[in-house]
C-alpha cells in the first residue's frame, strides 16, 4: 500500500505494526474477514518526492510463522524429532507451544486440538514424520496443505486449521439460493488465458531397478498428435504404483490450462466478496466462453483507487483444475510418505552381535485405487513408519532393512512379504480393491530379524471416480420405432475412460414421469425403441456406468414423439391400426393394383375432356413439371380461381415463409383435437392456448404488461377439473411469483397458495376468511402464521405436532393418547388450569395444585397433579 507521509495518523504506519482489511455490508458493522491482518514489514520511500508518499509491502500476519523452528529433544532419531502416528494438530501444536515456552509467537493463537481440527471435527489422518531442527513452522504447515492433509487460514491473529475440503470447500453454487456472479451484474470483465504448453499425452515411468512402464491418455488434447514426457520416479518398484503416478501425471497435463479471472464491481453486485462468498468455495461464475459453472474460488483481490473507489478481480478454478490438485496432493503422498530420510552426521553404531531390532513405531498406510491397462480397478498402498535406531533392549543398533508384509484380513491368512526397502517408506500394488487388508513391517541388521510392529488394518477402496457425462441422445422416428443414437463421447468432446462399461438409455413419458431403462450401449451406436403409441412424447437421457458401479450424471434430456408408417387421416377409415385395410373400403372394381394400366394400354385419344368427371385431376395426378408457366395464361391464376382450402401446408416450400411476417388471422396447428393455438379470436393480450384431444378446457400462456408498470407479467392458467369447480393460476413477474388454486373462472381463491415476492413470501390455503391459513416470511427476518391449528385428534403416526385442551373432573392422573404409533420421539408440552369451584381467575385466587409431565413415549403421555378437583390441561406435543 502507498500513504502520504502526512496523512492520518501516519505515524502508525510509520512504525511498526499490524494493518487489517474490514468491510461494512449495507451500513452494518465492520468485520475483519479471514486471512485479512498484515504486517508491515518492509518500507520504501524517496527524500526528494515532496508529496512525502512512503510505500509498504505487507505479508500476511502467517508470515510470522517462518520465525519459530523445530528445537531438538532428547528424543532424536537419525538426528531428526519422530512423531509416529500422530494427527496434524500434534506436529502443529508441538512448533507452537514450545516457541511460545521460549518467548516466540506470544500473540499467535489456535484454536484446534490435538484430537479435533478448528471446526471441532476427529482430524481424518494420521503421519508419521521425521522433521529436521531448524525447520520453520510455517514450511510445514504449507507442506501439510500440498500433500492434502489439512486446510488452513488465518483470522486475525488465530490459526485455523481443518480437515481438507471440509470448511474451506463450501459449496455455494447449488440449493435454493446460489452465489451467481453474472456479467453485468457482479462481474465487469472476463478474461480468459489458456495455454497447451504443459500438454501431454504419454509419459514414461522410470523407476528403480530398470522398471519401466508407459502410460498413456486418449482422452489428452493432441492437435498435432502424441506428445510424449518423461518422469523418474526413485524408490518405485512395483508396476502399479508407477502406472498410479503415471496416470496422476497425465491427468494433470491432459488440458489447455486455462486461468479464469473475473472483475468484480460493487456497486450493483448482488453478493460481494467476504460478506457471502470466500476463498475455498465452490460458487456459479461464468467459465471459459462465459457459460455459468460451478467454479472454486482461488484468490480475492482488492484494490482501492485514487477515486476511493474499491474494485478488486477473483480467480476461480475449474473441475479440472481443482482434480490435478487432487491429484498432486496424492502424488507427493505416494513419494514422501510423509517421512523425513537421509543422514544427519551422528556417531557410528556399535556392531550388532545377533541383536534383535526393535519394532518400528508409528507404522501408516495410505490406500488408494487406481486402473490398470485393461481398465480395472486395483488397489496400491503407501507405507511409511519411524526409522529403528536400537536394538529391543534400546541399546543403540545399525539398521540395514526393513520388510513390510501384508494379508488379507481374515483369521488363518498367510502373510506375505510385499516389500524390501532400506527407506522409512514403501509402496505396493496391486491389491483388491473392496477388501481389508493387515500389514506390518519389521527391519533387519546383518541378518537378524526384528520384531514386528504392531498391526494396521486398511480397507482398499474401489474406484469412485465415474464416467465423463454423455453426449445429449441424437432422436429419429423411422418406420413407427424411435431410435436412440450416441456418438460415443463424453461432454466437452471427451472419450469414456479405459473402465467404462455400459451406457444406460432412460426414457420416460413427460407428462407422467417414471424413468425405466430401456436399452444399453457399450460403445457409439443406437438402440431401438418400439411399441410406443404414435404423436406421444417421450423423454430419453444417457447415465455411463464404469466397471466400479460408479454412475455418471445425467446427459442432456431430449424429446421426440413416433411417427406413424402412414396419413393419419386413414388410420381408423382405410387402414386399422396401421395393419389391416378396413373391409368395404375399397370396392371390388376400384382394386388395381399398382402401375398395371399404364400410358400404351390406353388408346390414342380414347380420354377426351368429357370422360374427365370434374375436379378428377388433382395436383398430385400431374408430374412434376409437367405443367409449366407457358401454359398457363397470363392472370388465369387469380384468387377467385383458387379454391378455399386449396393451398394446404404440404404445397407451401419449407422456406416459404422463413424471414416473413404473418398478420391478420390466428395460427394454429390444427382445427380440431390436440392443437396449439396462437393468439385466438378475442385474446386481448399475446397469448398461447394448448388444447386436449377434446372439448375447450384448454391450459393458456399469456403475457400482459398492466399488471406492473414497465413490466412484462407471464401467466400460466390450466383448465378446470371434472366438476368445474378449480383451476389454476401461476404467475411469474420481475419481484413477484405466484401459483394458486382459484375457482373455474379462475376469478376468486379456491385453494392452496404459494406467494414469492422481493420483500416477503407467503405459503399456504386461502378459500375465504374463516378458512384463510399460511405462514408468512419477510424482510425482517421474522414469521408469522395466520390460521387455526388442528386440535387434539388422531393425525397418524406422521403428524408434526399434536396440540389442544383436555378436561378431567376428578383423579390426580391424566393420560394423553397420539392414536398411533408416533414414527419418532414426542415433546409434549403441557399447562394445567384448575377448575374447582371459586377458581375463576380473579386476583384473589391462590394457586393450590401443581403438576408435570411424569411420563412420555411415542404412543403419549401421562400427566399427574396435586389436587383431584375438576381440571383443563392445554397442550402441545412436537415430534423430533
């Protein structure tokens, strides 16, 4: 930030000190958001600039972090501090505490345990690490985030730290109130940078012992073919695990890498940064080409400028941006292990003399899935534990090897052996995935076996990644069948994975939904959809299943109807059911077959003009050209001389009034029967009408614009019911949304409500005032209802609340029946009145009883008070 030397108080920028960042929202107070106090640490300035301006680099206050280090113990191993399974918040409050016990870091706070993260959750993993004296806090705590172990933020002067993904991976972009920012509205500019520089499409694992394994990805952006890499991985032996960080690797280089940045602008912004959206968030933005995502939030900037007006921009992460992320994090876990190694210049061991090994501590393994090359899941693990520096009678030893076994769960299953390494740190595949597995590891010294360590038992985990969504189904109707066709892609150009195994084909009828599959895809191509009825709607959808059970998302919808084989006008007259001519609808002398009178069968002039019964040549009696414009007399066509009806849609090109304006008379698809009719006889306003097979109780669409001024107001109204007695209303406007049960006029309320308005919404019935119930929400952020509650009756083991009033006249007993078996517990809530004779309520009135509630279950309660006089309970009784 840059201050005039002169500005207020300027002279406690000028020392040392904290700057924190605030915003007000709507007048309210100030608040400091996370990861908003910096420190000014660093000062430049100029001696002959005479405007006295003095600039200021200020880190965040976590920078204060790198000032407090890793003090040696007693303890050491190989010269390093050992933490042997332990959680995040151990290693963490471990730098912490002792800094503060030797004068460092006294205003830093933290307010995670070492059993619970800042959100008061069980931390979800376990490390066991060796860390070097002199290594700074905050190197740590950045390293533990890029592995995936944690999350973490400042606020204020407190550390935060959580589970992963957890408190700083809200998704704010779905449920019924998403953070939008729009173009225009939250967002002023839109740049996009993409590059293919990092783009790659095989790469080749190099690993220990000559291990060599070459992974490659269909599915990587490659316009101008293979573009290969290479990557050395020491202290891999085993194929799995290289294939594992080999497709890790591609994965991340598969795409243009695209930065996704957005402008923001406050002063017409619906959400604002801090106040409801920060970094770690998922929110809806628009992604590359401005289409609306789901996007996570990487960085907030903010600025202020001369004007003293605030701007700032957002960076925002895509899917698959936040997916090599992912995959990064997995990747350093395979390759540290979460172990320090290396030599640290201590004194030699003694000789072993056939000395035991002690048993290595802090054994954890890591599990994970990953696909072999015919795309089936398999399992590999990661195992790290604490480096053997003794003997079993802690006499110091030199350690030569270790051994990690493995076997399946079960009692009576063999151990194997899976690895051999000198590290602290081993990896293996392939196991079976879905099945839990015990291992444990021991080392060696010239030969001795140690003793093992104690047993750790792991579950490996499938493959639960599903398949790219599909490509929206490709419809056709040919020959009375629907065929359903996929082009064998994913969303975004993309192929299946290696482990895909079948796409399900959805169909359901839209007006009564009720999805079934019907029919299946290994690869692109179709399926045939018979037996459905001819001009009915049908809905189709693809969902991907790979090898795992993993299901994608829906693909697109898309909706056809079938075609019939001929004219509708002659199923049910000529033709039955499209299979059978109709009996007596062809005369005995009119049954020609096809093509068997033809033009050389017909004597020369044996049909003259008085053998042609009038109007028996109709247009589709005469070929194609054969009557051209010279034989037709100049203004013999005119329009006395076309026949009303005459023209029909099938005469008219498809382009013939493409680009036109069609005026005067309405449009409607058909006279009679299921028909769409645009803007009727008499329709005062622009309105659409949709008409059943029979009858005129038609639903309607119609906009009107006096309704709100300045407004365009859309109405949806429905026919009436069987007994005319309802209808409905939905009406959509800028602030305003409404649906409503009225009556067959659709002129007066005649049922439930529904009222969403900028300022208030409303939910209930509404017939007339005796019988008007709703709950009411407003701006103010109170509730009211209106209406009158059930009294005490049987509701069904489902009901909410049981409320209402009950007289006894004699017994200390009261005993409160639900009538059912209530599906949950019950909260009774229960007053008593007493109405013994000169307890009316007057002033003078002493109170002389008292009661409880001394018993309650899902069928009721039981109530018992002190006097045996007439008395009323009232009550209210909430399941929970």
């Amino acid at each position: 930030m840059t201050y005039p030397d002169g500005g207020l108080n300027a002279d406690l920028i000028a020392g040392h000190c904290e700057v924190a960042v605030e915003y007000a929202a709507n007048g309210g107070s100030w608040v400091e958001p996370p990861n908003a106090r910096f420190l000014r640490i660093k000062r430049s300035g100029d001696s002959t600039d005479r405007t006295g301006s003095r600039s200021y680099d200020l880190p965040g206050w976590a920078w204060m972090l790198r000032k407090v280090v890793l003090y040696p113990n007693s303890a050491m191993v190989d010269g390093k501090r050992q933490f042997n399974a332990v959680s995040s918040g151990e290693i963490l409050a471990t730098f912490i505490q002792e800094g503060k016990a030797r004068g460092a870091l006294t205003h830093l706070e933290f307010n995670f345990s070492l059993s619970q993260d800042s959100d008061g959750k069980a931390w979800a993993k376990a490390l066991t690490l060796a860390i070097e004296p002199g290594k700074d806090l905050l190197s740590v705590l950045i390293n533990l985030g890029e592995q995936g172990v944690l999350d973490w933020r400042m606020q204020g002067r407190e550390l935060q730290v959580f589970n992963p993904d957890t408190v700083l991976g809200k998704d704010r972009a779905s449920g019924p109130a998403p953070v939008d920012l729009r173009l225009g509205r939250d967002v002023t500019e839109a740049p996009d940078t993409g590059t293919l520089e990092d783009a790659v499409s095989a790469i080749l694992i190099g690993g220990e012992a000559g291990l060599s394994v070459e992974v490659t990805n269909e599915a990587a952006v490659a316009p101008w073919g293979r573009w290969e890499t290479y990557q050395s991985q020491s202290g891999v032996s085993d194929v799995g695990t290289a294939r594992l960080l080999g497709e890790n690797a591609l994965e991340r280089v598969a795409r243009e890498r695209v930065q996704v940045t957005r402008g923001l602008m406050f002063d017409r912004a619906r959400w604002l940064p801090f106040e409801h959206y920060q970094p770690g968030d998922y929110v809806l933005a628009p992604g590359d080409g401005g289409a609306m995502e789901s996007l996570r939030l990487r960085q907030i900037t903010l600025s202020v400028d001369t004007d003293g007006q605030a701007g700032g921009n957002v960076v925002l992460n895509d899917r698959f941006l936040e997916r090599e992320i992912r995959l990064a994090r997995q990747a350093a876990g395979i390759l540290d292990g979460g172990v320090g190694s290396g030599g640290s210049g201590g004194e030699p061991a003694p000789e072993t003399n056939n000395r035991t090994p002690a048993a290595p501590q802090g054994l954890v393994v890591d599990p994970v899935a990953y696909l072999d090359e015919n795309g089936f899941a398999r399992g590999q693990v990661t195992a790290s534990w604490a480096a053997v520096n003794s003997d079993v009678a802690g006499v110091a030893l030199s350690i030569d090897g270790y051994e990690l076994y493995a076997r399946v769960n079960t009692a009576g299953s063999l151990w194997m052996q899976i690895a051999v390494t000198d590290e602290t740190t081993a990896t293996f595949s392939p196991l079976v995935v879905g099945t839990e597995y015990a291992f444990k590891v021991r080392a060696t010294s010239a030969g001795m076996k140690g003793d093992f360590s104690g047993q750790v038992v792991r579950l490996i985990p499938d493959d639960a990644i599903p398949p790219p969504v599909p490509t929206q189904p490709q419809l056709t109707t040919r020959l009375g069948v629907i065929h359903v066709g996929w082009d064998g892609r994913g969303v975004g150009d993309v192929p299946m994975p290696s482990d895909f195994s079948v796409m399900r084909v959805w169909m359901q009828d839209p007006l009564a939904p009720g999805a079934a599959v019907v029919g299946h895809l290994d690869a692109a191509g179709s399926v045939v959809v018979p037996g459905q009825p001819y001009g009915a709607d049908r809905e189709f959808w693809f969902t991907a299943l790979d090898r795992s059970g993993n299901e994608s998302a829906e693909s697109e919808h898309a909706v056809i109807a079938t075609q019939p084989l001929v004219d509708t006008d002659l199923i049910g007259a000529i033709i039955d059911g499209a299979e059978h001519i109709i009996d007596g609808t062809i005369p005995g002398d009119a049954k020609i077959t096809a093509n068997t009178i033809t033009g050389r069968l017909i004597q020369a002039s044996a049909i003259q003009a008085g053998h042609i019964q009038a109007n028996a040549v109709e247009a589709d009696k005469i070929a194609a050209g054969a009557i051209q414009a010279g034989h037709i007399a100049a203004n013999a066509v005119t329009a006395g001389t076309v026949a009303a009806g005459a023209i029909t849609a099938n005469k008219l090109a498809a382009t013939a009034i493409d680009g036109k304006t069609i005026t005067g008379s309405n449009i409607r698809t058909s006279a009679t029967g299921r028909r769409i009719d645009l803007q009727p006889p008499g329709a005062s306003v622009p309105e659409m009408r949709f008409y059943p097979s029979s009858g005129t109780n038609y639903t309607s669409l119609a906009t009107y614009d006096d309704w709100f001024p300045g407004e365009a107001t859309f109405e949806i109204t429905s026919g009436t019911n069987q007994g005319r007695t309802a209808a409905s209303s939905t009406v959509v406007a800028a602030g305003f949304l409404s649906m409503q049960v009225k009556d067959s006029s659709l002129s007066s309320p005649n049922g439930g409500l529904m009222e969403i308005a900028e300022g208030y919404a409303r939910y209930g019935y509404f017939k007339d005032a005796a019988r008007e119930q709703y709950f009411w929400f407003d701006n103010s952020g109170r509730t009211r209802h209106v209406g009158k509650w059930w009294d005490y009756t049987q509701q069904g083991n489902t009901a909410g609340v049981f409320a209402g009033s009950v007289t006894f006249g004699s017994g200390q007993f009261a005993a409160f029946t639900y009538g059912a078996t209530m599906a949950s517990n019950m909260g009774p809530v229960c007053t008593m009145r007493d109405g013994a004779a000169g307890n009316s309520g007057s002033s003078s009135f002493n109170p002389n009883a008292y009661w409880c509630v001394i018993a309650s279950s899902d069928t009721g309660f039981t109530a018992k008070s002190s006097t045996t006089t007439s008395k009323a309970y009232y009550f209210w009784s909430h399941r929970h």
